[in-house]
C-alpha cells in the first residue's frame, strides 16, 4: 500500500507542478484560470494521501468550487480579456529571476537541514471533522471567532468597492 | 485509502464510458459540414459582433458573497459533528460566529449588494 | 489485492449501469408522468406501455451529426459535456443502496466506498457541477450559451449555501458524515430523521431543485428567453451528455435526500435495495409533479428567494436544531 501512496504523490506533484507551470505561461487567461482549478484539485489529492480528508474536502468545496469560480467571474466580467491574447511577461525578468532563485536556494537548503520528516499525519486519526471541530471550539476558539470578523471585513470590503465602481 | 481506491477506478470507469460512446458516435454518425450549419445559433440570422460580451458586474457580488458563506458553512461541518460531544460552550461559539457573519448579509442587503435589477 | 480490486471493480460496473440505466428510465418516468398530468398518454410505439423509448431515444442520438460551430474553442467545447457528467455520476460512490451481504462467500458492502467524510464528499462534489456549465458557456461563442452559462452558475452557487446549511440540520442530530452510520441510526420507521427535521428536509428539496436547475428553478434553460442555455450550440452525444448529467444529478439529489432523511434501504420485509429504489422513485416523481405545478420564477426573483429567504431560514433551522439537540 505505501508503495501504491507514493507512486500517487508522484502522479499528483508532477499533475500540480505542470499545471501551476501552465498557469503562469498560457496567454490566454481563461485556460490559466483552468489549469489553476486542475492544480487546486491535485493538491486535494495530496492532502487526501495524508489521511486529511476533511481538509482535502475544504479545499475542493472553497478553492474549487467557490474560490475558482469567483476568479472564471471576474476574467468574464473583464471585457475584451476572454479571448485576446496577453503578454505574460514584463520587464522585470532579471529581478524575478533573482529573487525565485534565492528563494529556491533557501528553501533547498532550509529543506536539506530538516531530519525526520513526519509525512504521515497518523496522528490524526480517523475522523479527523470529529478533532477538528473539537479543537475549534476549545483549544483554537478564539481563532475560529476572529474568522467570522475576517470573513465580515472581507465582505463589506467586497461591498464598499463595487458600490464606488456603479456611482 | 482503499476506499478512495475505488473512488478512483469510479472515475476511471465513468470517463471510459463516455469516451466508448463518443467513439462509438464517431464511428457511425454522418459528418457533413458546410459555412451555414457551423454558424453559431442566432435565430437563423448571421451572428452579429463579438460573443464575448461584457455582462452586469452583480454576478462577481454574488460570487463574492457566495464564497464567504461557503467558508462559514464549511466550519459548521466539523461543529455539527463534534457538537453531540461539546455543550452549551460550543452553541453559544457558534451562535456568535453566525451572528458576526448574518451582520454580514444583514449590510449587503441594507446596501442594495443582493437586489438584482 | 487482487481479488478487492475485481469485487469493487464489479460494484463500480454494476453501479455505472444501473445509473445510467436509471437516467434512461427517469426520462421515460418524466415524459409519461408529465403527460398523465396534462391528461396526454406521453410515450406509447416503442415497445408495450413505450418502455422501450428511451433505448430508441439512445440509438437516434448516437446516430445523430455531431455539429461544432467553427469559432467554439474545440478542446473545451469537448471537455464540458464530460465534465458536466463525471461529478454527477461521483456522488453515488458514497450512497449506500444495500446492507452488506454474502454472495459466493465474499462479504459485500452495499455501498461502494464508505468515505468517513461521505457527505461532505457529495457536497464537494456537488459544487464541481458548475464548471461543466461554466466550460459550456465560454467555449460554444454563443451569445445564449454565455448568458446560460453564467445565470446557471449564479443560480447554483446561490443556492449552494442553503444546500449545505440544510445538511447541517442533519449531522447535528446524527453527529456522523458517514453515509453508512446515517442509514444505521435510522432503522425502524420512527427512527427517520425526516420527523425531526422536517423544516430542513424542505429547505433541502428546495436548495436541491434549484441546483439541479430544474422547474420552477429552470432558468439556465429557459427556453423562451435563452433558446436551450448553456448547450445550445452541443448536438449529438455531446448533447446528451448533458442531458445524461441532469438526469443522474437528478437521481444524486433523490438518492442523497432518501439516504438523509428516509432512512435510505431501512424498511421491513421487502429487501433492502427494492426499498432503495422504492423511495428514490418517489422522489423523482415530486420532481415531476413540481414540474407540472409550478411557473417558471423570474431571475430576480430566484435570486432574491435563495438569499433573502432560504438562506436566513436555513441559517435559523441550523440554530434551532442545534438548540434543541442540546435540551
């Protein structure tokens, strides 16, 4: 069965890094946006590999199924971005290319140092919404109330900019 | 894991299916196209301008709207399952969260954001 | 292994056909229900009483030209038909249909996959119906499949939140997302949760409905305003495809409401997949006589019910089944 996990987790991380890839590169941003739902969708895979179903769950209902769409949206409501070609690069190449190298380093290297890594979550147990929605209400309850404020500030911010925009 | 397994075949199973008929289509259908029949619909007139408009700028409102309540829904999940195990303490969280977010909808419909015109 | 791998391959074959099957026959159910109720007969040449309509229906599709306007973006406008199909088809991997049994000494479960998060997993996966309908809208260059498209996605991701909130009402009272665990504490006909939510089993008929975008919530369709919405460029197998997919999110909705709130294959003396399918065909015909009762509501009004009316209520039905769990 671990044999059968990791050929998985190979199959789903080269799935997420090509699209992720695509993502960045296409010139037409409808299929970007496409290929982000597929990366989004892959990383679910994983997080179900990890016994994380609940979490793999989230990410499909917010990121997928809300999140995405809000984007397929805003990429609709822009008009003449549909179906044109766009530029994907500027001129900051040398920059960028700089930084996500120093970047990629540090991470390698911050990743190397690590030992025992704990990739298996078997801590977690079998009913992982059961833990989780304990633990929000005790230990993490303060956390989970803040939530709601952020959600609240995001949605009269939503509000206030779309009035400005119709006046 | 296993039960995803067959998760997985299901998928596996349900887009063969479909390629089957789509070939099995391909293969007997006639296939006869010219200028006039590979027009776009548009009550039998030539399509006239771009397809790609412009549309009323409500739905990205709903969009938004719809992807906060998603979260909040999404946290009730693990509440409802644990709840049988939690109390009043846990009712009350819950209570106040609901409370903070139906302020929320209460200042989109107050602000005209959920009238469609 | 190996032997896990052929059973379950089996049950997936087994559940494929007799989906599919079902979807055939929903048509067949829908055209001769809708016609009793406008005192017409609905199907009757093919075959005895026309059971054999939906197998003509089938091969005339198959044997039909498969048009492709030529400004659609070709390898979306194949994609979406598919898309549209596979999540509806995904949802009955969770559903139990049977008790477990024995059949030449194997143990077979009655459900495919007994997914610990089983009802969260129908409720993502439900929300992956949008993009087969979104990919639809934006590949085909039709003015009609654009607008279809887009009112088809606002429509079902306004009422998404009261779907889900409606589900809530249920887990409150069952503390489980196991679809196995919510059959097996509702043996025995008192012990159904539909006596103690019956609120939220309205508020989920009702959210249901309009996600699967059927009447009075059928505006993606709507024919007069939008000519076929979102497909209205798709012909031939593509077409049906779609088609397909409505029926089987039909039957998904049927299938998930029975195992919620009926008890799913809990009943005495008949077995317990014929009581299954007893209780799904009951519901599909609420569809049908919806169908047959209700106006088409306008735009403004669907969007103004799903967020002014059945999302306050569900949210209040939520804290008062909370609150009444806790006396």
């Amino acid at each position: 069965m671990e044999h059968q996990i990791s050929s998985a987790f190979w199959v789903l991380s080269f799935v997420i890094l090509t699209s992720a890839i695509l993502l960045v590169s296409l010139k037409n941003v409808f299929h970007c946006a496409l290929f982000m739902v597929l990366c989004l969708f892959s990383v679910a895979g994983i997080f179900i590999l990890l016994d994380a179903e609940f979490l793999a769950a989230a990410q499909v209902l917010i990121y997928v199924g809300a999140v995405s769409i809000l984007m397929i949206f805003a990429i609709m409501l822009t008009n003449n971005l549909t179906n044109r070609v766009i530029k994907q690069t500027n001129e900051n190449g040398l920059v960028s290319l700089f930084v996500c190298l120093s970047f990629a380093v540090g991470a390698i290297m911050l990743i190397s140092k690590t030992h025992s890594w704990n990739y298996r979550a078997n801590e977690l147990g079998h009913d992982n919404s059961l833990i989780l929605g304990k633990y929000l209400m005790t230990e993490f309850m303060l956390p989970f109330e803040v939530i709601s404020v952020l959600l609240l500030a995001a949605m009269i911010g939503a509000i206030a900019l779309a009035r400005k925009e119709r006046s | 894991m296993s039960e995803y397994l067959s998760i997985l075949i299901f998928i596996l199973i349900g887009t063969g299916i479909v390629l089957f008929t789509f070939l099995l289509s391909r293969l007997i259908r006639p296939h006869n196209p010219y200028h006039a029949k590979n027009l776009n619909y548009e009550c039998a007139e030539e399509p006239v301008g771009n397809s790609w408009f412009q549309f009323n700028n409500r739905f990205y409102i709903f969009a938004l709207i719809f992807v906060i309540f998603d979260v909040e829904v999404i946290f009730l999940f693990p509440w409802a399952v644990a709840f049988g195990q939690l109390g009043l303490f846990a009712l009350v969280e819950m209570v106040i969260f609901i409370l903070i977010l139906f302020f929320g909808i209460f200042y989109a419909w107050k602000k005209g954001a959920l009238k469609w015109v | 292994m190996l032997e896990m791998v052929l059973i379950t391959l089996i049950k997936v074959l087994v559940v494929v056909v007799a989906v599919l099957t079902g979807c055939a026959y929903s048509t067949y159910m829908e055209r001769k229900v809708l016609g009793r109720l406008q005192n017409r007969i609905g199907p009757s040449y093919a075959g005895p009483f026309g059971l054999l309509q939906p197998l003509a229906d089938g091969l005339k599709l198959i044997f039909k030209e498969d048009i492709v306007p030529s400004n659609v973006e070709r390898i979306t406008f194949a994609l979406a038909p598919m898309i549209a199909f596979i999540p509806a088809l995904l949802s009955f991997a969770v559903i139990p249909f049977s008790s477990d049994f024995e059949l030449f000494g194997y143990h077979i479960t009655g459900m495919l996959s007994d997914l610990n998060i089983g009802i969260l997993f129908i409720f993502a996966v439900t929300s992956l119906g949008v993009y087969g309908i979104v990919l639809a809208g934006w590949s085909s260059g039709s003015k009609y499949s654009l607008l279809g498209g887009l009112r088809a996605t606002a429509q079902m991701i306004s009422y998404e939140v009261a779907y889900g909130l409606s589900i809530i009402g249920v887990i409150l009272i069952a503390n489980t997302l196991s679809m196995r665990e919510l059959v097996a504490i509702q043996e025995g006909i008192t012990n159904w949760i539909i006596w103690k939510q019956p609120f939220g089993f309205l508020l989920y008929i009702t959210a249901a409905i309009a996600e699967t975008n059927r009447a009075p919530f059928d505006l993606p369709e709507a024919e007069s305003e939008l000519v076929a919405g979102y497909h209205t460029e798709y012909s031939s197998m593509r077409f049906s495809m779609f088609f397909i997919g409505e029926y089987a999110n039909m039957l998904a909705v049927a299938s998930v409401g029975t195992t919620l709130f009926f008890g799913g294959w809990n009943g005495p003396f008949l077995p317990p997949v014929l009581w299954f399918v007893i209780k799904v065909v009951a519901f599909m015909f609420c569809y049908i006589w919806l169908r047959a009762t209700f106006p088409r509501l306008r735009y403004d009004q669907l969007m103004n019910f799903g967020w002014k009316v059945l999302f306050p209520l569900a949210l209040l039905n939520t804290m008062v089944t909370a609150a009444w769990v806790m006396l």
